[in-house]
C-alpha cells in the first residue's frame, strides 16, 4: 500500500518541478533580469561614458590598485591597449588612448575592458559616443597619370600596402612616447585631415592626415619619441618614414626630398627625421603627417592637446635597452 502512495508523491514532485522551472523560463522572457546573480553579464556601458568626433582621440581612463595588472580594451573591433597612468593626488590607474576613426559610425558603441591580475580578471563597460565630423569636400584638377594608375603601377602600389600592412601588424608593447607632442614643421595647412576629395570629377578616399605648406628642405621632425619602423618610397606617399610610438600609436611622414634615419632607429621627441619634399602624388612641397592609433586613423593634431603630467627623459631608453626588439597633393591610403 506504501509504494503506489510514495510514486504517486514522485509523480507530484515532478510535475511541480517542471512548473517551476516553466515559470522561471517565462518570466526570464518576459523582465530581463538577473534571476541568478553572476549568470549574466553587467549592463553596456554601466562603468561610464566618454564622447568624442570622427578622427579625434578620447583618454580613457580606468580605476586599478595594482598597476601590474594587464588591462586592455575592445571597441569595434579595434585593440584598445592600456597603460600605468596614476597622477599625483589621483587613484591608481591605467589609460587608453582610444582613436575614433574617421570612418567609424556615429552613435553609441561598448568599449569592453578586461583587467587581468593574476588568476582574477574583472571586467568593465564603457559608452563611447561617436559624434559626426563636418568635413570639408575639396574638388582637386590633376595631371592624368596621377589619378588613374596603369596596370603596372597598380601592381606596384598594391605591393606597397601589404608592405606597410606586414610592418605594422605587431604593436610595441611598450608605451615608447612621452608627455609633449611636437608639430613636425612650421608651415601653412593645406590639407585638412578628413576632407573628401573629388579628384578629377572622382570621389577617392578621404584624406587621412594634415598636409602643411613648408618650403623645400625644411627640417622634418619626429613628434614624439618612437622607433623608425618603416622607410620608403612609394608610389604615392614618396620618401616616408613610419616611426613606432608603442602601443599601437604610429605616426607618418610622407612625401620628403630626404629621409635621415633609418630602421629600427631610436629617435627623440623633435629630432630631425627627414626633409619637405614633393616626392609621390605632390604638385608642390609640403609635408603629409599621418597618425594611427590602435588602427584608428585620427588627426594628428589631435596628439597636441592630450593631457599628461612628464615623466623622467630616460624612460624610452630603459624600456628598449629592456625589450629592443600650389595645392600640395598626398593620396596615400593607409592599411
């Protein structure tokens, strides 16, 4: 007589435990929320919010006690990589330098940020407001040949890219630059970084760093301290110089009559690189300075208003000796 009793309970049980877990499933669907502490991710965007335009540079800062830890970020698609960075009279932290890119879309996007300190990770969530940029529209008229490419030249400029690509694809993982960015000449902005140009009657790419009007020869100077990564002499770009200021933050000199490093070179905040030209796509003098940030191309201009306390002069050669490893014209287009 017990034992139909006692399965007639289980069948009981079972079907109250089927209920249960019905109802948890509908309401689930029904009031997102977090019915299980720890089983769901923490709302985008709850550790804060930054903005910023097309082509400028937001300094994200990030709250850590140990400053061992390794922190970096993801937003859209794009390594975000942070640095020690702790004032006097601030709490402990890292920073980031995230670029907008010209292109990126406006709105909100999630910068996700992963802290690793040992066997621990935390992770936080950014807002990062992407605000439209009014850039100018520049109709330019220029010699045939340096618009349209023939076969052989495209092959050739083509080549040239995946050279660029390949020499920038591993980031320093060092922070090499320092606190005081250097305008590398003195001269007239003529072409705006941003701007979309119709060349001949075609739409080409936007223009992707600043050129600045300087007589021929003029000094050319590094912006900030880095390793020559890269020298060329490209079909479009001229005699450049790719300089490496770690983390991911490169910066470009195109278009010189002379190049006076060399690769794998350290150079120094305001040291002379190279010499104004007009070598490549150039129908005068001039100097095209480019930027990369993270893979983000941004204003170069943008780097004189970052705000930083300085910090000693011999950190960059403690960390390598630690790790070594007319209307002037530039159309390069940058990996």
């Amino acid at each position: 007589m017990m034992l139909p009793a006692f399965k007639q309970i289980q069948q009981r049980v079972a079907r109250l435990d089927r209920t249960v877990l019905m109802a948890v499933v509908l309401l689930a669907s029904i009031f997102p929320v977090d019915l299980f502490p720890g089983s769901l991710p923490a709302p985008k965007g709850i550790d804060g919010q930054y903005s910023g335009k097309q082509g400028q540079i937001i300094v994200v800062r990030v709250p850590a006690e140990d400053i061992a830890a390794q922190v970096h970020g993801s937003f859209l698609g794009r390594t975000i990589n942070f640095f020690a960075d702790s004032p006097p009279g601030e709490p402990k932290g890292f920073v980031g330098l995230l670029g907008v890119d010209m292109q990126d879309e406006p709105g909100t996007h999630e910068l996700a940020v992963e802290i690793k300190n040992g066997e621990q990770t935390r992770h936080l969530s950014y807002d990062i407001l992407v605000v439209k940029e009014k850039f100018q529209v520049e109709h330019l008229k220029l010699p045939k040949e340096k618009v349209d490419l023939d076969e052989k030249s495209l092959a050739r400029w083509k080549a040239e890219q995946e050279q660029v690509k390949e020499a920038l694809a591993t980031d320093s993982r060092m922070k090499l630059w320092q606190p005081g960015f250097v305008e590398p000449v003195n001269g007239k902005r003529t072409g705006i970084f941003g701007s979309v140009r119709i060349m001949n009657g075609q739409a080409r790419n936007p223009h992707n760093g600043e050129d600045i009007g300087a007589p021929l020869g003029a000094d050319v100077a590094a912006t900030n301290d880095g390793v020559v990564r890269l020298t060329v002499d490209h079909i479009f770009s001229g005699r450049g110089v790719y300089l490496d200021h770690g983390l991911g933050f490169y910066s470009m000199y195109f278009h010189l009559s002379e190049v006076l490093v060399k690769e794998g070179d350290l150079v120094r905040a305001g040291q002379i690189v190279g010499k104004v030209g007009a070598t490549g796509r150039a129908t005068g003098p001039h100097l095209h300075w480019g930027v990369k940030l993270n893979g983000a191309r941004v204003n170069p201009y943008a780097l004189l208003d970052l705000p930083f306390s300085r910090t000693g002069s011999g950190a960059l050669q403690k960390q390598l000796q630690e790790s070594v490893p007319a209307t002037p014209v530039s159309g390069q287009t940058l990996p």
